[in-house]
C-alpha cells in the first residue's frame, strides 16, 4: 500500500488516486509489486538532518529512499524535500506536479534496485524516469 505522510506542510498533491495507480503500475511494469511504501514529504532542512544522520552526508537532495524490500515485495520510505523539488522544477522549467512525480518515480526506482552512484547508472535512471513519466500522461483519469 503506498502512503503520503508529512513532516511539514504537505504539498497539495494532484490526483492522489492516479499517482497511487501510476506508482503501481510502475512497480508491476519492474516485475514488483507494492508492499508498505511511505512517501514523506519534508523541508530541506529535514532531509538535511536525515541525510547527515543516517548516511553521513552533508548536502542537500530532493529524495532519500530507505529500502525495506522482501524480494519482489517493495517496502521503504521515500523522503522527499517539497523545498528542493519546487527549486529544481524552477531551475528546469517544468511545473512542481511534474518535478514531484519524477521524484517519486527516482524514489520507487531505487526500491526495485535501480543505483544512481555513476554516470552510466545515472543516465539508465533518467532513462526510467522519463519512460515512466510517459506512461503518466498515457494513463485516463478517474
């Protein structure tokens, strides 16, 4: 089951149902299926502290995902920072909803073992992405 949780003031998030249904379909399009999946939306001060704390790393991000994963069964939390997101989408041009669903999509990624340490993996990972956000804006809505 996925979840949306707040450690601060939750975006306003379109078409929660379609997003839940687009992540599943994700998932099972990666031969996974949907376990626990917690997706935290946070300030970048949050994630900061979260980052430091658990992976010993000072730098801002836009996503952190802790894999809890049984196999094929995807669990985790997905933090996102709503402040880095919202900047990327400025810096890009692209509006927030769609920042925020690639975001998510890196972050359920990660869960069915996709790495972005390197280049190589990287661009694979952006490759997914956008491949994903495809099939968002091929989905009808409820």
């Amino acid at each position: 089951m996925l979840s949306f949780y707040s450690l601060s003031s939750p975006p306003h998030i379109l078409r929660r149902r379609r997003v839940k249904k687009w992540l599943t379909a994700l998932a099972e399009a990666e031969n996974r299926r949907v376990g626990e999946v917690s997706i935290i939306f946070c300030s970048d001060e949050e994630l900061l502290a979260l980052n430091r704390r658990y992976l010993q790393h000072d730098y801002f991000t836009d996503v952190l995902t802790f894999d809890y994963s049984d196999g094929n069964r995807l669990s985790g939390d997905i933090f996102i920072s709503c402040d880095t997101v919202r900047a990327n989408a400025r810096d890009y041009s692209q509006p927030f909803d769609g920042e925020l669903r690639r975001v998510m999509a890196h972050g359920l990624l990660h869960l069915c073992g996709y790495r972005d340490a390197t280049v190589s993996q990287q661009r694979a990972m952006r490759a997914k992405e956008n491949h994903y956000l495809a099939q968002w804006n091929l989905m009808n809505d409820e």
